[in-house]
C-alpha cells in the first residue's frame, strides 16, 4: 500500500530546472499523485509544447520519490486543460519576484472568436528590484519562452518578466 | 530534485538528461491516444503529418536564423518561437502514430513531407522573414483557434496550447511589419519586398485537401478555407498600421493541382531535408 500523502509531499518539495527557486507545484506543473495497482503515478503538465525541460522534471521526480522509498513510478503528462501562468500559486509568485523575475499577472483571456492582436508595448510591469511601476519591454523573447525581458529606468536594472500565458 | 551546485546536478549518475540526438522520451507518454470513432486511422495520421510538417519545416528555417539575427533579442525570440514550433511538431508527429517522431523527421523522402510550400523556402532577409512569420502565425492561430474543438482530444489539447504560444509569435512578426513598414522608406521598400516573395505561397494555405475534407466531415479537422476571412482581416488591420499596401501577387501554381499538401514541393525543400537529415542518416539508430 502506498502512502500517497507522503509520496505527494516528496514530489511537492521537487523544484524546476530552470526556476530552481520554485517547485513544480508552486508552478503548477505537478498535477496529480495517486496510486494504480501499488505503483505511484505522478502526472505533470508542460509550460510550452516545446519545453526542454520535460525529460528532466520526469528524471527528477523519479530520483526524488525513488530515494523517499518509492522505486514503482511512473510519471505521466497531461495536456489538457493547458497550462496557464494563472496555475502559478501567490507563494509562487512571491518567490519569483525574490529572484528578481516580475511575476505574471492575471493571463488573458481567450475568447471563443478571433484572438485580438496586440500591436502595443505594456508598461505596466512593475520592477521586482525597486517597485517602479512603470517599465521599458526590450524583447518578448527572453531565455526561455516563458520570459520576456524588461528594462526598468528608474533604477536602470534589466530584469525578466514571465509572460501571462 | 535540489541540488547545491550546479556540476553536482550535471555529474549525477543514472541519469538520462544528457540522451540528446535521437531516442528522446515520447512527449506523448501517458496520454490516452486511442483515436475518436468513426475517424480512420491513416487520414488522422496524415493530418498530423500537415500541421506537424508545418511547424517542423518553418522551424528549421527559423533555426537557420541563430548567430544571424540582426539583434540579439531578435536571436533569442526567433530561437524561442523555433522551438515552441518544434514542440508542437514533437507532438503532432507523435500524434500522427504509425511511426516515431525520429523515423517521421529524419528518414521521410521530400514526397512524403506535407507542409505547404510557404514554410520551406530558403531562409532570406530578415523583411522575408518578417514576412513570412506574420502571414504562416496568422493563418497557423486562425487554424489552431479553431482546432480547439476538435473531437480527437489530443489534437484538441495540442491546439488550446498551441494557440497560447502563437499568438505571442503573431504579435512580434506583426509588430516588425508596422516597424519597417512604417519606418524610414528603405525600411518599407525592404518589407514590401519581402510580402513580394511570400505571397505566391499565401493562396495555397487555404485549399483544403482531400484528407482535410474528410475530417471536417468527422469533426477532427479544420477547412483551411474557413481561415481566409479571419486571416485577410488581421492582414488588413497590420498593414494598416503598418501604412504599406495589402500585399496582392499572383500565386504560383502547384504541379498538376498538387502542392505541399501532397508532396509536392519547391527546390528549397530537397536542400533542407539534405541539412536536417544528414547527421540521422548517416548515424541511424545512434543516440548520444
């Protein structure tokens, strides 16, 4: 029988590879965990189709519960409803802004008829270094898909924003 | 897992993190792939061949752009929407199912590719890239918006965070349409001519084919040409902004009324597939 209460807290504490300072379930990555027939099934879901980091969020997940005592697991993905940046928890947030990457704010939402195009630059980022209100986009693209890069010129710090997705 | 250090998580043994080139995990694992009823299995494996050669040809051609981008921030957003397409090519050509994601990419002829045309010519100036990223994201969103309500629910799935991605691809190649087009006159000349190589290309995406006829009659598909109006509108309201001309040019045909939806390519495409494929041929098999 496996405890899928302490299996579940082991997975929690697993954190991202490229957000070290955040958990998979503080991103709301990490789905679910139960059990199926003795073994423990996790399930994530990826940020982007492409994300790189699939492949090592599932060999960490097997490390962590495999050293907690759980050799059976398996870990699955799940596609739908897609990850949204509304799934990233406040404590989430919070942790993001501490490392200096301007949380996303409430994502857009999509509506049934043709997706609006957005031809203007927001400036409503607040800077995580010093509170600015009002920051500079200096690319959309930034070292990953889910960050944009933004300049702040009130302390003249460049600094990442994760996108509203 | 935490790690103290950055080289304790790269030295960590029993660990395939590091399994690059083939033999990837399937980005599909544990996903209910059982196909929706009344829908045959060939069309459906023919259908994710279209949208996932889209995607993983433009890809490629996108990724030609890094280390030749004229701004670094333009190499990494390029680098960036590349792999978000490579993504969605992992998915659908695993999606497609008679054979690996691998065996679709690297040991495909040119015939057996299904991506429009538009997607495969060579990789120009950065105005024909401009270019041909707003006109392919513009129809590619109009398309996945609309595949969200598909009754295959991987296809379905794939689409609702496809169209996430997208549109963050339409907005930077329609936001560089308005900058050269509505930036000094050689940045417009630039850009107009840049719409003068892609739009040949543009009438192609809208005609159906037969595999996607038959799977808009099972509620699996999308018609390309239910595409056309939402697609010449969004055109409309760039170039506007952008104070150039709607683009207009005299498409080049296919081969007996057959393009890329049936194999049947451009010269650039023979190129490619030599560049993409080179390393799995010669090494079929290796993983590393």
């Amino acid at each position: 029988m496996v405890n899928v209460v302490s299996a579940r807290a082991v997975a929690e504490r697993v954190t991202d590879p490229e957000l070290p300072m955040l958990t998979l379930a503080e991103l709301g990555i990490l789905r679910e965990v139960f059990e199926e027939d003795g073994k423990v099934i996790v399930s994530i879901t990826p940020t982007y189709l492409g994300c790189p980091a699939m492949d090592t969020m599932r060999d960490d997940l097997l490390h962590a519960l495999g050293e907690a005592g759980y050799p059976d697991v398996e870990v699955r993905t799940v596609l739908a409803p897609a990850w949204s940046t509304d799934w990233i928890t406040e404590r989430g947030k919070a942790k993001l802004a501490d490392a200096g990457i301007a949380p996303p704010g409430k994502a857009p939402f999509t509506a049934k008829g043709p997706v609006p195009l957005t031809l203007t630059v927001r400036d409503d980022v607040t800077c995580p270094r010093c509170g600015h209100a009002d920051t500079t986009e200096l690319s959309r693209f930034g070292a990953s898909a889910c960050r944009a890069l933004r300049r702040c010129p009130a302390c003249g710090e460049p600094f990442e924003h994760m996108k509203e997705i | 897992m935490s790690f103290d250090n950055a080289y304790e998580s790269i030295t960590e043994d029993n660990d395939s993190r590091w399994a690059f080139g083939t033999g990837f995990a399937d980005p599909l694992e544990g996903v209910d792939t059982s196909h929706p009823s009344g829908v045959d299995s060939a069309d459906l494996e023919a259908y994710c061949l279209m949208l996932g050669d889209d995607a993983l040809v433009l890809s490629h051609r996108l990724q030609e752009w890094s280390t030749n981008a004229p701004e670094l921030e333009d190499e990494v957003a390029i680098a960036n929407i590349a792999l978000d397409l490579l993504g969605q090519a992992r998915l659908l050509l695993t999606r497609a199912g008679a054979r690996s994601e691998d065996e679709y990419a690297f040991f495909r002829a040119e015939h057996e590719f299904r991506n429009v045309r538009l997607t495969e010519l060579p990789r120009g100036d950065f105005a024909e890239l401009t270019a041909r990223l707003f006109v392919f994201t513009t129809w590619r969103l109009a398309i996945l918006r609309r595949l969200t309500g598909s009754r295959d629910p991987v296809l379905a799935a794939i689409a609702e965070k496809g169209v996430k991605e997208v549109t963050y691809h339409r907005d930077y190649a329609a936001r560089w349409v308005v900058r050269l087009g509505d930036g000094t006159a050689y940045s417009r000349d630039r850009m107009l001519e840049g719409f003068a190589v892609v739009w040949p290309y543009v009438g192609e995406l809208f005609v159906p084919s037969d595999v996607e006829e038959r799977l808009v009659s099972a509620g699996v598909g999308v018609d390309p040409a239910s595409t056309e109006e939402e697609f010449r509108q969004v055109v409309a309201e760039v170039c506007a902004e952008a104070r150039i001309p709607v683009p207009d040019a005299a498409a080049i045909p296919g081969v007996a009324g057959r393009a890329g939806r049936h194999g049947v390519h451009t010269e650039a495409m023979g190129y490619l597939l030599a560049e993409l494929q080179s390393v799995a041929r010669t090494h079929p098999e290796a993983s590393w």
